[in-house]
C-alpha cells in the first residue's frame, strides 16, 4: 500500500489542506515500487524534505506498459467513441478547476513558484488545455480520396496504442496537461514520468485523472529517476511513441534510445536562448516590461525566456537604466507571500548550475550589472542578475542558463542583429520590439525560431502550435498540430468493381 501525502496551507494567500497518496500509479491503483525504495521531495523555499514518494523501476515501466496496452485493447483506444473521451476530458477540467487552487498552492510548495503565478498562469492553461483537447476528442477523423469510380479510398487516423511521456520540473502541471490532453483526446494510453524533483501535482492529477472516470490503465504515472526509468520507457520495445520536454542533452539520449530500440516515434521540446530585439523605434516603457517579464518569469526557469536581449544604440543607455530599476524591484521571497514576484529555484541542483554559469561570466570577463548573489540564507534563491558588456563566445551568452539572469547587448543596425540572434544551436522562441511594423514583421521572418512574438513575449495559447526549429526540439505542441503527434495514418482502399 501506498503512503498519503497530507499538507496543511496556512499562508496569506491561500488556507486548504491536501491530501493524497504518492505510491506509483498503475492500472487504476496506488502502489509500491517493485523495489519499496522512495525519493524525498524537498520544498526549495526550505531545502527540508516535505514528502517522500515511490521510486519506480525499469520493472515498473514493464507492468505500467502491460496495463496501459491491456486498456488499449479492451477499454480506450478504438474501443471508446471520441464523444466520451471527450465527455471524460472535460470532467476532468472540472475537476481541476474545482480544485485549482489546492493545485496552484501544491505547485507553489514543491516547485517554488509564487502561487499566483500558479494560479493565473500554470493551473489555469492547465485547465485551458484539458477543455481544449476535450473539444477535438470527437473530431478525429481521416479523409476520403478520391481515386476511380471503382474504389473507395480513405484514411483513417488511429490512435498508436501505448505512448511514453517524459516531463521536467520547471511547469510540473501545465507539461502534464500539455502532453496528456492530445494523446487522451485521440485515444492513446500513457506511460508517464514527471520530474522527481517535482512529482506532487502529477500524484493529485491521478485521483483527479480516477475520478473522472477513466478506465484503469488508461494513464499511469511512474515517479524516478531519467537514468532508470526514463531510460526504460525510451528504449520500450512495446511503447511506440515518446514525447518529451527537457533539455537538449536527455533529448538526444531519448532519441538515441528509441533508434535503438524499436524505432518509436519521437517528440522533442528542448531548450531555448532566445533573443528578445529591442529597436531603437520601441515603446520603451513596454519594451522594458516585456523585456523584464520574458527573462524573470518562472526565475527565468523557462525554456521561452527572452535572456538574450539584444537593445538598439539609441536606445540603450536608457533601456538598461529602466531596466535596471525594474529588476531592482522585483521582490524575491516566500512563494506565498502576497508581493513575492520570484521565489526559489526548484532545487539545489539547478540553483548551483545558475551559479555556476553566473561565476562563469563574470571568469570570462562579462560585467555583473546588477545581481550575481544569493538571496538570503535558507532555499534557493537568487537575485535577478543582470549581464552586460558580454562577446558572443561567452557561455552566458551561448547556453541556456535556466535561471534569472538577463544578458543586455548593444547592436547597431537589422542585418546585424539578425546574424547575432540566429546565432545559436537554439531556435525556440524570439521576439522584436518596433513600432515599425514593417521593420517588426521582416525581423520577425527572418529568425529562426518556432514561434516569433512582436511587441510582447512569453505569450502562449493552448490552440497556437509551440515548439523549436534547430537543436530546440521535433514536433510541435497544443492546436491541432499536437494531435497529429499521437495519431497513426491508415490507408485503406475498397475494391468496389476491379476483377482480378
Ligand atoms: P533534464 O533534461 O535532465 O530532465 C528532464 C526530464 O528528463 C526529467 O524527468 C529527467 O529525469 C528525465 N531524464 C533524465 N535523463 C534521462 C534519460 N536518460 N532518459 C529519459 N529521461 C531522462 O533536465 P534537468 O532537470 O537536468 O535540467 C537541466 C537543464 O535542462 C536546465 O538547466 C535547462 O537548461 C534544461 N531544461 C529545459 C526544459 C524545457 O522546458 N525545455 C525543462 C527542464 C530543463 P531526472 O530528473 O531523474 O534526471
């Protein structure tokens, strides 16, 4: 039997208790990990263990696979009309909307976001994207070709029976919706991990996931380790496809994995450094908002943070002394406190590694403009970090750094700044401030990126295509364009007159 994870909420924002088990979730039921082992699940504000949840293992991934292609075959896949999946997907968004705000508090605990960054951003795309895949459950279908008069020809889009979802830590619940809305709406069973790091809001989802009425095995959850149990759903001779969202360096290992194995189809949402140009014909006051809110958002945990933000000469001095004054006053504290705008990083490992790049700018020269420390001496927290007099060789320029830290360069005119932005192994997101919209839309064409955002940034909706060119990822997220990653394209041809 499982353990029940129970939390009491007693903070200025929010006062509810939680409740909930934290075994692995397989076919429907709570349970231990094969070895009995658990992983401790710390709140980052703290550095204290909160919880501790099951550790599951190569051999759990076997009995999740064998539940989920079991309900495949008998109870989800062809088996179930999409008007129920999609009466299913919707009780779950009222589900969770019912309970959105337990899931923004538990979002905020292991996490550290601020709960009403959790709230009006995380839960509620969340929610969003549940009611949107529900929409599309029933409206699945192929097309007919037309051929000859003595043939009937069309395609079917068939779900793929068992599917991998891998998940990292920096939006444990919005990744979950993001990855199980398409693959649910079109019929397929899931095998999941969520980060370890952040595992309490995929555990709630579960009972929620029940509760609406899923048949067992349609969804299982698997709390582990990347290098066990990540390892085992990618290389699955019985999983057919794997999505995943994490870092560039694991994505070339699931791919690997899956080559290896049986050649399942592979999604990948990779990482980002993504320019943000700002023209000298800017509204600056909102340049400078937007510029703030796309490298600090989430504490610039984001793989769509604008932290390469490159500013016009015209305009610089001004910029960076707004700037400046914004960052200053981003209040960094308790998730939970009702002014927090930035709280910890979610875990010691990725607090260190943003130290570890911070000291590394300032080794290969980079100027630290405004931060570079520690906030305070208990949990993971940095102070917003401002970079200038950077070249482009530096890592602090080059790789995706995952925290707060902004690197402010000066360009001159278009073609450089384009050379200078398309600069990266990278090609996640970019935007450009103008308001030029002619100078705005060319700029906006001309850079390689997945999505390309004028005068704003960080904007996502649930029906809008997401994903990388380059070394940014495979595939693309939410719309319709997500439901084409979870269906199988059958051809089939009648014979209605051919004599052979
Ligand atoms: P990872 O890419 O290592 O982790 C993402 C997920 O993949 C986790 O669930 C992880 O499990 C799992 N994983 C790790 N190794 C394997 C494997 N061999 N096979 C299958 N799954 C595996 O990200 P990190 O947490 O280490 O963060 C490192 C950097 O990655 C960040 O600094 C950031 O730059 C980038 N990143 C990008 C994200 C994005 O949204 N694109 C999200 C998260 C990170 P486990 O945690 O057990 O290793």
């Amino acid at each position: 039997m499982s353990q029940i994870f129970t939390h009491e909420f007693n903070t200025p924002v929010y006062k509810g208790k939680t409740s909930f088990h934290t075994g692995l979730y397989i076919n429907g039921k709570f349970v231990e990990g094969s070895d009995k082992t658990t992983i401790d699940i710390v709140n980052p504000a703290t550095g204290k263990v909160i919880a501790k949840v099951a550790e599951a293992t190569p051999k759990d991934v076997d009995i999740a696979v064998e539940a989920a292609q079991k309900a495949f075959d008998t109870t989800w896949g062809l088996n179930m009309g999409g008007s129920e999946r999609s009466r299913l997907l919707a009780k779950l968004a009222r589900l969770m909307e019912e309970h959105q705000e337990e899931l923004a508090a538990l979002e905020a605990l292991d996490n550290g976001k601020t709960f009403s960054w959790a709230m009006n951003a995380d839960t509620a795309v969340a929610i969003d994207t549940i009611r949107y895949y529900a929409g599309w459950a029933d409206k699945i279908h192929g097309q007919v070709q037309e051929t000859d008069e003595k043939k009937l020809t069309y395609s079917r889009h068939e779900p793929i029976g068992v599917v991998g979802q891998i998940i990292p830590w920096n939006f444990p619940l919005l990744m979950l919706t993001w990855k199980i809305g398409p693959a649910l709406a079109t019929g397929n069973c899931i095998v999941m991990k969520p980060s370890e790091f952040t595992p309490l809001t995929a555990l709630r989802m579960c009972e929620l996931i029940q509760e609406a009425g899923f048949p067992a095995g349609v969804f299982n959850l698997l709390t582990g380790y990347g290098s066990t149990v990540g390892a085992a759903i990618s290389s699955h001779m019985k999983i057919e496809k794997v999505a995943f969202t994490g870092s560039t360096m694991v994505g070339r290992k699931i791919m690997e994995a899956a080559a290896r194995s049986n050649l399942k189809n592979v999604t990948l949402e990779l990482g980002g450094k993504n320019p943000n140009i700002i023209f000298n014909d800017a509204d600056l006051d909102q340049a400078v908002n937007w510029a703030v809110h796309g490298s600090y958002w989430n504490h610039g945990q984001a793989c769509t943070a604008g932290s390469r933000i490159f500013v016009q000469s015209g305009i610089y001095d001004e910029f960076l002394a707004k700037f400046t004054d914004r960052c200053r006053s981003l209040k960094v504290g308790d998730p939970f406190a009702p002014d927090s705008y930035q709280g910890p990083q979610a875990s010691k490992a990725q607090y260190d590694r943003i130290m570890e790049f911070i000291q590394s700018g300032k080794d290969q020269g980079a100027t630290v403009h405004l931060g570079g420390d520690r906030n305070g001496t208990e949990g993971y927290y940095i102070n917003p970090t401002i970079f200038t007099n950077t070249t482009p060789d530096m890592k602090i320029v080059q790789e995706e750094i995952f925290g707060p830290v902004g690197v402010i360069i000066k360009f001159e005119d278009e073609e450089d700044v384009i050379r200078q932005a398309n600069d990266t192994l990278y090609g996640l997101a970019a935007a450009v401030f103008s308001q030029n919209i002619t100078r705005a839309i060319n700029t906006a064409h001309r850079l390689k990126a997945g999505t390309a955002w004028i005068n704003c940034v960080n904007q996502i909706h649930t029906n809008v295509p997401f994903g990388g060119f380059k070394q940014s990822g495979i595939g693309r997220e939410l719309g319709e364009y997500a439901l084409h990653n979870y269906t199988a394209v059958k051809a089939v041809q009648v014979n209605l007159g051919y004599v052979m």
